[in-house]
C-alpha cells in the first residue's frame, strides 16, 4: 500500500487513560444484559406475561454477562491506569443488573 509522507496510519483505541480496559469490557457486559432484561420485561408486559420458554435462555445469558461484568469490573481495580469512580460504577452496573434478575426470578 502506497503511503503519502504526511500521513499516518490511523490506532483504533477503545480505551484511554481515563477508562481501564477492564472496565470497558464490563460497561459492555453490563449494559448488554441490562438491555436484554428490560426488553424481556417490555415484552412480558406485552403479552399479558405469556412468553415461551425461550426467554428463560435469555435471562440465563443476561445473568451470565452480568457475572461476567463484575469479574471484569473487579479485575480492573488491579489496573493502574483508569479513573477508580468508572470503575465503582462498572461493578455497580453489574451489582444491579444482578439485582434484577434476582428480583425478577422470585416474582410470582
């Protein structure tokens, strides 16, 4: 590939000083289960609560990515680098996303 001389090849990075990678990867875990929870919550009260089965697989990924978001959320207050308020909040997120499923599996 031909380059010109001012220019240079672009570093994608998806974490800065200020965010540990870490905890970027559980900002995504858990917002990701937070989505599914609250579309399966949309779409329970959509149809009256008769959903399939299938939904429960769902909520067992939901519950998985939340796991996940915490291990990585704990795992990143071992990194130097990061502000250490992102990092309470990433395992806050998970904490609560876990809370939610925890809630909605002992509803009736």
């Amino acid at each position: 590939m031909l380059r010109l001389p001012g220019k240079r090849k672009k570093k994608y990075r998806f974490a800065d000083d200020l965010i540990a990678k870490d905890t970027m990867i559980s900002f995504i875990f858990t917002g990701l289960a937070l989505l599914i929870i609250l579309g399966v919550v949309i779409a329970s009260a959509a149809t009256g609560g008769k959903l399939s089965d299938k939904i429960g697989v769902l909520l067992l990924m939901a519950g998985v990515m939340s796991l996940t978001g915490l291990i990585f959320g704990g795992l990143s207050f071992k990194v130097v680098e990061g502000d250490n308020n992102a990092k309470r909040l990433s395992v806050l997120l998970s904490l609560v996303a876990i809370a939610l499923l925890v809630v909605l599996f002992f509803m009736k």
